[in-house]
C-alpha cells in the first residue's frame, strides 16, 4: 500500500508534553467501526468491558537509555555527542543510535556523564566498535554486567521521543511518567505507553468486575520511532524487538477465548507479540524470541479481539497497525474527531478503545 496513505495533519499543539494526573483520568474514544465514536475517561473502562474479559500487558521496564557526552582522544574542541542505546550485544555491547554521527568513526572513544559523579565507578567510557550507515553504532562499554547497568541508570536520561524531546528536555518526572504500573524487566528503551495509564485503583476496579489481566514482555526499541520513508509499505522493513509469552499466560488467553472472553491487547506492543505468538486457528503458544512483524491493512488478527491504545504518528507502523486493525477510513475519522475534540496525542496522550472491522 501507498505510505501517503496513512499520512495526517496534526497542529503541534495536541502533542502531549506531560501526562495528565492521575493517570486514569486521560481521555478514552471508543471506536467502533465503521463510524461509532464515543468520547470517554480510562476511568470508565472496567464498564466498557464484560466480566471473562481479560486484558494483556507488557511488563517491559524503560531504561534511561539516553546518555550524553564527548568524544575524546583526538585533541581540543571534542565534540558534544547524544546516544541512545536501542539493544544489547551482550555484558558490554550495546548498539545505539548516535547524533551527529558524522563526528565519528569506528575506533574513538566516548565519555559519558559528569566526570567523576560516581566515584567507585570512575568514567564511563565506550569505544566506537562499529560504525554503520544512518547513524547507528556498536558501543563496548569499559564496564560489564551490573557495573554497567548501574552506570547508565545514574548517568542516562529517560529516552523521551523525538517529538517530546525537542521540545523539551527529560527531566526526574520523566523518570516515573514515563514508566508503566507494570514494568518489571528491564529492557525497552521506549514506553509501552497504553500502559502508562492504569492506576492501581484502576486495576482493583477491573479486578472487581472479574476482568483478568495478564503479563507479557516485549522490549520495545528505538525502531518504533522510526518513519516510514519508503513509498510503498511493502518495502519498509520493520527492526526486530525480543519478546516472551509464558506457556502459562498463553493458556489462560486461549481458555478466556474458549469461555466467551475477549482477550483486549493494551498497546501495540502486547498485541504484536500475541500476534506472532499465535497459530493460524488464533491459538496461543509460549513464544520467547525475536518479532518483527508488520501489521498494514489486509492482515487477519488471529489473537487479538479489542485493543487499547494511545493516539499514533503519521505515516508511521503504529497507524498503519490501527488501521489492520479497525479499518483505514475509521481511524482517519477517529484521529479527525480526535484533533477536533483537543484530544491530546503520542506517547504522554489520550488513548482510544479500538473494536475490530467487521
């Protein structure tokens, strides 16, 4: 399909800079399709769902995976550089996206923080191991394992996205918003940001209207903010993103299916990984590996019966997702009357409850 397909007028200023507080209180539209909307809260979601209902999860937890520093070794005037580690090689390899990346070539070495901010720990520093086009680079770190998880935590930044951090720079709020109720293993360097709306009080209520809720993890990378620039979907190619679905977990979904109960996907990132993990008849397997899977108009959704989800970029995987999902010409209505209404979009937005196309 043709990417300017998918494409959309946003005003800048229905970009979210913060999330609303509570969490629960974001704004809720309910897409139905063809042309239902209905304008809610996320606080009324348990009454939005049937009792057997059950919502999945990604425990993922965001990693302050934006470190600033400078290249060093090759004299005065070293230049100030940004990295944004997307995925780990192994106890000391990160790869990561750099900017500028035109500063820098296979052999140099980055310091990162405030020199001396932990003393124990020294500097961290990181040699330029490899370098490839578009500005990504393999890091190997002067520290391994632990060591080195601690010293990103103290010296990194929360990895907001583009269209946050240019107008803005990450703060200590950042460090919790931009973290779900539910993240537990550290991996992601970008929000599951459905999640970034329940409360533990939003739970309870879910709970008392006998909606399960379940845990997967997908660690979502840098990838998701990605554009797409080809011209036709067909030639874009997605970046992988390790995930893991428990036997456990598979088997109560299939069972909810099973009962009569929908299994409702919180994010696009949950409903990717119960897509690649299930069979062709949308029975569930444990799954623990790679996903790249690309969703665009014309898939059949074989796991997922709803979805929540938060307001997505033009031209962009996740729209194109939502579109499969409940049809093109529905979610350009949606997003209109969305942009109308002052809802607020992206990762800090609202988010909308999508039932599939007929």
């Amino acid at each position: 399909m043709r990417t300017d397909l998918f494409d959309f007028d946003l005003p800048a200023e229905r970009i979210a800079l913060r999330p609303v507080s509570p969490r629960d209180a974001a704004r809720l539209l309910v897409v139905r399709p063809p042309h239902v909307l209905d304008d809610r809260t996320l606080g009324d979601l348990p009454d939005l769902l049937r009792e057997g209902d059950a919502l999945v999860v990604n425990d993922t937890k965001v990693i302050p995976a934006r470190l600033s520093g400078r290249r060093i070794g090759r004299g005065l005037g070293e230049p100030r550089i940004e990295a944004t580690l997307h995925r780990r090689l192994d106890g000391s390899r990160w790869r990561a996206f750099v900017r500028p990346a035109k500063k820098l070539q296979s052999g140099d070495t980055l310091r990162f923080g405030d020199e001396g901010k932990v003393c124990f720990l020294g500097q961290l520093d990181a040699a330029v191991e490899a370098k490839d086009d578009g500005g990504e680079v393999t890091l190997a770190f002067s520290f391994h394992g632990p060591v080195l998880d601690q010293a990103i935590e103290e010296r990194g930044d929360m990895p907001l996205p583009p269209y946050i951090a240019s107008k803005r720079a990450p703060d200590t709020l950042d460090r919790n918003d931009y973290q779900t109720l539910f993240a537990a293993h550290e991996g992601s360097v970008a929000a599951p940001t459905a999640g970034l709306h329940f409360t533990p009080g939003l739970v309870a209520r879910l709970a008392e209207k006998g909606i399960a809720l379940h845990r997967v993890t997908l660690h979502v990378g840098a990838g998701t903010f990605l554009p797409v620039k080809a011209g036709d979907t067909a030639e874009h190619v997605m970046h992988s993103e390790w995930g893991t679905l428990s036997a456990e977990v598979a088997s109560a979904l299939n069972a909810v299916r099973e009962k009569g109960g929908r299994v409702v996907a919180v994010g696009s990132t949950a409903l990717r990984l119960l897509e690649t993990a299930a069979d062709e008849g949308g029975r569930l397997h444990a799954f623990s590996g790679e996903t790249a899977i690309f969703i665009t108009p014309g898939y059949k959704f074989r796991a997922t019966d709803l979805m929540l989800t938060n307001f997505h970029l033009p031209r962009s995987t996740l729209f194109m997702l939502v579109a499969a999902f409940s049809g093109l010409d529905t979610m350009k209505q949606a997003y209109a009357h969305a942009i109308a209404s002052n809802y607020r979009f992206y990762s800090y937005g609202d988010a909308c409850l999508l039932y599939p196309v007929a």
